[in-house]
C-alpha cells in the first residue's frame, strides 16, 4: 500500500526516455531484484482458473488481487518463454 500511495503522488512523464521513467517510477530495482522462474499465458492461465473451485480461483495481498497458479505444476519452465514469443503472433 504504501508503493501505491507514492506512485499516486508521482508525476511520471512517459514521453520521456526508458531510463528516466524507470527512474521517476523506482522501478529499476526490478532489473536486479525480480527473477523468472515460470510463466503461463493469458489464455491458459484463465482455462486454468475456470476449472478450479472458486476459493481456489484469486488470493489477495493488501489492496491487490491476483490470479492463482502453482508454480510447481501449473507455470512453464522460463526458457520455454523464448520459444513461445518467437512464434506467438
């Protein structure tokens, strides 16, 4: 919560270079901090949740609320990401 009411008093000019709104936004700490260890997508991720039992379907954190998938069972290894944007259109 306290992330989102600072970026609600940013002022973020988007037409300014990449490096700049990374910066505006403190959002470069996401270069060397966040690590990929599976994926899914859209289309099976919402499959995915259809099928499961509803208290199963969303879990919450604060004021978010997100999807829920089991890394373990349910994401696609990382390097299969490669192969997918190259031939997804």
């Amino acid at each position: 919560m306290r992330k989102d009411d600072w970026l609600k008093k940013q002022t973020i000019q988007f037409d300014s270079k990449l490096e700049e709104v990374y910066e505006q936004l403190a959002a470069f700490r996401y270069e060397t901090d966040t690590f990929l260890i599976g994926w899914i997508d859209k289309a099976e991720l919402i499959q995915q949740i259809n099928e499961k039992p509803q208290h199963l379907q969303k879990w919450k954190y604060g004021m978010r609320e997100f999807w829920c998938c089991n890394l373990e069972r349910d994401a696609k290894e990382p390097l299969s990401l490669v192969t997918y944007l190259k031939t997804t259109p």
